[in-house]
C-alpha cells in the first residue's frame, strides 16, 4: 500500500472522529470508511474498520484499520493484504495466551504513513491492544474475553475485504 493511499486512511479516520464529535455533521472524503465492528468499554472504543478509494490504482486502494478511542484522544493503525497474515497471527497468538497475568504478544509497525502507528498486543483474560504513534501519543483498548469471537470475525472480514 502506498504512503498517499496511508495518509488518506488517516486523514478520513481523522475526519470521521472530528464528525462524529461534530455531532452528525457531514464531511466529504475521497474514500470510503466501512465500520466492520465496534467495540465498547465504558467510554474506549475499538473499531475495525476497512477503507476503499476508488481513486486509487487496483491493488493499491483498499486497507483495513483499526482505531481506538479514549476521548479526546484517537489513534488508528493501517494495514494492507499482505499484512492481514502477520496481524491475524498476531491475534492466534493472543487469542491462545490467555492467562491470569498479562503477557506480551509481539509489536506490529505500520508502513507508509507519515505518524507511523505501532501496534503493541498483549494478553491475559482477554487482548490488549495498544496504538501509539508519535504525533497522537498512545491509546489502549482492552477487548474482553466475550468480544473474542466478534473481533476475529471482523478480522476475517477485512482479510476478505482486501483479498477481492
């Protein structure tokens, strides 16, 4: 996926979080954002979500993202085909780790964008994902053990998304 076709990921996630604490109001973007799942835990969000730009080149025009928010603050981590494989391994892993304390699982690093994202996933009873970027800072998203199920099959979803 190339850098543009990032900073338009990031830049409409941007634009729909200022929207919706716009209260409804409409912002125009080039893409289109489709929200797979959301996920609740008192006022954190976590959102799988997948983007298409018809604008862009097959192949370069579809990425799956993920977004959590601690309001005011959000952060996002976008991802392509190719590293659908890594993030759902990523999830096996952590999806298998659950335990009584919290274990590391293993960092991911976004590719091409200007604020590069890092994802940190941990595990206990349940999966703990962390999203810092330089410019947004840090914001973690604790999914509960029965939003498991849920969030992989959002996961396969973006997976299938961006295979077509």
């Amino acid at each position: 996926m190339s850098g543009p076709l990032r900073a338009m990921i990031a830049a409409c996630a941007a634009a729909l979080a200022l929207g919706l604490s716009l209260g409804g109001s409409s912002l125009e973007a080039k893409g289109r954002l489709d929200t797979i799942a959301k996920f609740h835990n008192a006022n954190l969000e976590l959102d799988v979500d997948t983007y298409f730009d018809p604008e862009q080149p097959a192949g370069d025009n579809k990425a799956g993202l993920l977004s959590t928010r601690n309001p005011p603050r959000q952060n996002s981590f976008a991802f392509n085909f190719p590293e659908t494989k890594t993030l759902i391994g990523l999830w096996a892993k952590a999806a298998k780790a659950q335990s009584a304390t919290w274990k590391a699982i293993r960092t991911m690093t976004e590719i091409g964008t200007k604020d590069v994202s890092v994802l940190n996933v941990s595990a206990v009873r349940g999966v703990r994902f962390v999203i810092t970027s330089p410019e947004k800072g840090a914001v973690t998203y604790h999914l509960a053990a029965g939003d498991m199920a849920r969030f992989e099959k959002a996961l396969y979803a973006v997976r299938d998304f961006l295979l077509k």
